[in-house]
C-alpha cells in the first residue's frame, strides 16, 4: 500500500536462525519488507528517536512484566522511538482467574503450572497486568489511549503444536530444579495430567484479550 517504501521491524530477544528462515519462507515474496532483529525490547538503541510511525505491541507484555513497575521500561522506550503523533497498538491476555467454570481448566492448569515451576526456579513466568493498569502507565508516559476493545474467551482447536511445545519446556525446566527428587516427580505427575487433559478435552481455551489503541501525544 505504500509504494515499497515501509519496513516493519520484527523485534524478539531470542531468534535462531531457524525461526528466522521459517518466518522468511511463510512470508515469502514479502519477507524483502520485513527485518527481523534480535534485541532486548527493553534496550532499541539500534533505532533512533521519533524514527518508528507504529509499534505493534502483540501478546507481548505478559513477558514485559516480570517485577513491579518494569513494564515502564519498555512502554518509555516505545515512546521513545515513536515520532510524534505515532501509533502504539497492545494487545495482551486478561488471564482465566479460576476454574469455576470447566471449560477453563486446561488452560487454567497450565498456565498456573508453568507460573509454579519457574517460581521454583526464582524466575517469573508471566505477569499479566490488567487493562486498566496498563492505561494508567500510558498516560503517565505520555500517551493517549483512543480505542479500547475486549474480546471475549474461545476454544482454539489447534492447540496440539502449543501443548507439545509447553510439555516439552516445563519437562526440561523441572530437570534442570534446584529441589528434591519427590517434588520433581510430583511436577512431572501434574504436567502429564494437564497435558492429557486438555488432550482429552480436544481444545485448550484462549483466554479474553483486550486491545488498547494509544497516540503518541508529543
């Protein structure tokens, strides 16, 4: 739509070479527009102040969070290489609370599992900061959120990639504990019975999303 003149700028702080083949092969004749980069989202030196139109932020701030307060770090950042007037796009998870209802707990299991054995091993998981906690931090930087939308909760069917990829992981990670053998063992338990479970289930259910649309103010 822009003639050839736009470039978008892939960011990820962990890009093997084989990822970067596969995304160039799925995007094909288009990949020639996009620069993967592998870089600390925290840290965009390698871009200059006010050079970026629009900073899509996707499923990405769960990962940004992992202590109090240093989301700032990178939504000061985005502010930071966006010119003004620019565009910042979040889209994030509003995480499954509880498993009142049934149809959450694969979902719910797993993703509290995970949050369990990295707490063991003295890292965070995933921090889930809510809408409106999110809009404060904005504001405080300097942006204006224009659009907001939640989207509610769905069955995704496709589910056997992630699961795999997500048994495979927290297998490793309580190999690698710091604890006894009795708990290790009680963690493989509970990791087999999720993974089953949702397999059994024939879905893992994706939680609500919401999505903020905030302007660069100056």
């Amino acid at each position: 739509e822009q003639g050839g003149s736009s470039k978008i700028i892939s960011v990820d702080n962990d890009l093997p070479q084989v990822w970067k083949d596969r995304i160039k092969t799925k995007l094909g004749e288009y990949s020639k527009y996009v620069e993967l980069k592998e870089a600390d989202i925290f840290n965009l030196s390698f871009l200059k102040d006010r050079s970026i139109d629009i900073v899509n932020c996707d499923d990405t701030i769960v990962f940004l969070n992992p202590k109090p307060l240093k989301l700032l770090l990178a939504l000061k950042e985005f502010e930071r290489v966006l010119k003004s007037g620019g565009h910042l796009i979040i889209t994030s998870e509003i995480p499954v609370e509880s498993y009142d209802n049934p149809d959450n707990e694969g979902q719910w299991r797993r993703w509290n599992l995970a949050k369990a054995i990295y707490n063991l091993k003295g890292e965070i998981w995933s921090s889930e900061p809510l809408p409106d906690e999110v809009k404060f931090a904005l504001q405080l930087i300097g942006f204006r959120v224009y659009a907001e939308r939640i989207f509610p909760e769905s069955k995704n069917f496709k589910y056997q990639e992630c699961m795999n990829e997500w048994k495979t992981m927290m297998l490793k990670d309580v190999e690698e504990l710091p604890w006894n053998t009795h708990l290790k063992d009680a963690l493989r338990k509970e990791i087999e019975e999720t993974y089953s479970k949702v397999m059994k289930d024939g879905y893992l259910m994706n939680p609500a999303l919401y999505v903020l649309k905030c302007k660069k103010e100056k």
